[in-house]
C-alpha cells in the first residue's frame, strides 16, 4: 500500500510509549500497534483527530503518501 504510517516516528520524536499513547487516546494498544507497523487498513477521522491531539502534529506527519515504494505495484 503507497500509504505509509509514521506513527513510530512520532512516537520517538514525542519520547512516548505505546502504552502511553493507548491510554491517552483510548485506543487498545494492539490497534494502534496495527496502525503502526502498517497493516491497518484504515483509520476513522476520530482516531486520527485523537492521535494528532495528543501528538500535537498533523495528519500529515503521520502519514505519508509513498507511490514508488516497493511492493505498492
């Protein structure tokens, strides 16, 4: 899939946990672990709104847009 999920970026720039960001968000910690190795296959708006929150970030620096990637063909 070309769409790449940052969130384990985000996770060491904030110095958080999974656990940490489960909490915060509501969200079980195997569901966002899903979301961030990528093998979601989407997210709601509320999750992400959530997570952009608590992250202080945007969507787009949790996602990237990869079209040329290995694989995505």
């Amino acid at each position: 899939m070309p769409i790449n999920v940052t969130l384990d970026l985000m996770l060491a720039r904030r110095k958080m946990s999974l656990n940490e960001l489960s909490e915060r968000v509501g969200v079980t910690p195997s569901n966002l672990s899903i979301l961030k190795t990528g093998k979601a296959k989407g997210v709601r708006f509320s999750t992400l709104e959530k997570l952009c929150e608590v992250l202080d970030c945007q969507p787009g620096d949790l996602l990237a847009y990869l079209p040329d990637a290995p694989g995505n063909r």
